[in-house]
C-alpha cells in the first residue's frame, strides 16, 4: 500500500492508468516500462530540483561565511551540471 501511495503522490493520469492496468494484468509490457521509467524519471527530476532551490536559498541567504557560500555555490554547480538519468 504505501508503495501505491507514493507512485500516486507522484503520478500524472496516464502513469496512474498504467498502474491500474498492472494490477488489473492488462498491460502491454513495453508500455509498462515505457512508463515505469517515464514516472521514475519524474520523480528523480523532482527531488533533483528540490535540492537545488534549497541550494540557492541557502546561498542567498546572506548567512554564510564566504568560504561556507563557495563549498555550496561548487556544490550547486555540480549539482546543476549533473540531472539524474535513468541508465
């Protein structure tokens, strides 16, 4: 159940169709993957930028030292240059 819940969290009409149909057993499984993955993606995407605005709002907040702003301003960096993929 909790696994549902989560994927229902984050999960558009068509990715919330698919899961109804999984658990109905009337899926294409090449869709099903198509999705899976589409909807993990999302997912990854989401938590990626969330990380990053909290970044930023760190850096911005004017309550660092500048060695403290540096380490997070390459730490954003990096974070920016490098969006989670699914292999």
């Amino acid at each position: 159940i909790q696994l549902l819940e989560l994927i229902e969290q984050f999960a558009d009409a068509k990715t919330e169709e698919l899961i109804t149909q999984i658990f109905s057993r009337r899926v294409n499984s090449a869709k099903a993957n198509e999705y899976f993955r589409e909807a993990l993606q999302k997912i990854l995407d989401r938590e990626w930028m969330h990380e990053r605005d909290l970044l930023r709002q760190k850096i911005q907040s004017g309550s660092l030292s500048d060695d403290e702003a540096i380490a997070l301003a390459k730490e954003f960096d990096h974070l920016r240059k490098n969006p989670p993929k699914i292999i």
